[in-house]
C-alpha cells in the first residue's frame, strides 16, 4: 500500500513537472514575436512631430529669437503635420487640422529611402538624416547644417 501511494506520488510530481516544462516552452516560443525590420516600423502609420529640438539655440524664423525647443516656437499650422511613409518608397505630409496658406495642398508627396545599412533616411526634398531611434512607436532622426559659420545639430522626433 505504501510503495503504490509513493509510486503514485512519483507520478503526480513527474506529471506537473512535465506540464510545468511544456507550459514555460510554449509560453516561452509562443510569445516571442518575429522582429519587425525598420521598414515595416517606419510605414506602420502616420508620425506626429512630438518634438523638434537644435543645439545651439536657432533662430527658426529670423526674427531674432532664438530656441533650443524648436516646436515651441513653431505655428500650430506647421507642427500638427503628419508624415506617413509606405513601403514602395513614397509618402506624403498631410497639413493636419490647420494649413498656413489655405490654398496649398491638403497633403503633397515625398519619396524616401533607407541609406547606409539603415542608419540614415533619406527624404527627396529634404535631405539626408541620420537615423537616431526607431520603434513601433517612435521615429527620431538628426541632421547637421551650417549658417552663418555656426553648425547647427536638429534633432526630430515623431510619435504615432
């Protein structure tokens, strides 16, 4: 009786082990995700600008003040824009809510493309941009431009 009971119990124990085991494996292979590569993040919506900064302090439109938070300064017409990139290459900017001249377009086209192993996106009208962050929620790139013998360093970041 008592060799039935602890071969019983052997039992039990190796049985809710095995389950132990068999549930982490599936949990464990059924929750990873296949890695998204950075041109599915990138056209996986539209970017909202959430932040526009350069170092030194600019002067975003010569009037004499100058800021480091570039969005702070900005109209609300030119920073409720949305960015939204597809997979073949192109995109377009819509104007958002608000247009600084109503009779622009609603939204124009742009074309893009990845450079250098990914690290830099490259925008038809706008330059290159070394890619800084991107995830499925955030999209930060830098570039670099001189003025009047000061090299300015911009940074912008998108969110969804």
């Amino acid at each position: 009786m008592i060799m039935k009971q602890r071969t019983q119990l052997a039992s039990l124990l190796v049985l809710i082990t095995v389950t132990i085991i068999a549930l982490s494996c599936k949990k464990e292979s059924g929750g990873e995700s296949k890695q998204k590569t950075k041109t599915e993040l990138l056209t996986s919506g539209s970017w909202k600008r959430t932040g526009l900064t350069s170092n030194p302090a600019y002067d975003w439109y010569g009037d004499g003040n100058y800021a480091t938070d570039l969005l702070s300064v900005m109209k609300v017409c030119e920073s409720d824009n949305l960015d939204t990139y597809k997979s073949n290459g192109t995109g377009d900017t819509d104007e958002g809510p608000t247009r600084c001249d109503q009779s622009d377009p609603q939204a124009w086209p742009f074309v893009w493309e990845f450079a250098d192993n990914e690290t830099k996106l490259i925008l038809d009208y706008f330059g290159e941009f070394t890619l800084e962050e991107l995830t499925s929620t955030t999209l930060k790139f830098s570039s670099t431009f001189e003025e009047n013998g000061v090299t300015y360093t911009i940074e912008e970041t998108y969110s969804h």
